[in-house]
C-alpha cells in the first residue's frame, strides 16, 4: 500500500488573467496572501484574487472547499 505524501498548499495572489506560473505572486501563506490581496485592492487593482495551487495547479481560492 502506497502512502500518500502530504504538503501545504502554496497560496498566491493572481494578477493579469487565468492563473498561471506567470501571474501568480506567490506568498508565505494564506495570511500573507490575503493582506497582499487587501493591499491591492486598496490601491485600485480590483481585478486580483486569491489563488491557491494544492498540487493540482492554480485554483481560485473560492473553489477550494475547507
């Protein structure tokens, strides 16, 4: 029986389109990732959203059941 390897998520904040490697700002963590969001919402950029990669590739955040 195999075991699955567990690792935390990698939480981002995607900018310009699609999510993807080249859109992505990467964060230390969910936390961070949120105050970045919040950071640039604050300065005009309502276009970003949260993104988390669980190791299926980048999903927004909202899609990601907790």
């Amino acid at each position: 029986m195999s075991e699955a390897v567990l690792s935390a998520p990698v939480w981002g904040v995607e900018f310009g389109g699609s999510p993807s490697p080249d859109h992505v700002d990467v964060r230390s963590d969910e936390v961070d990732a949120r105050w970045w969001l919040r950071a640039l919402a604050f300065c005009g950029n309502q276009d970003a959203r949260l993104v988390v990669d669980e190791g299926r590739g980048w999903r927004a955040a909202e899609a990601v059941a907790r």
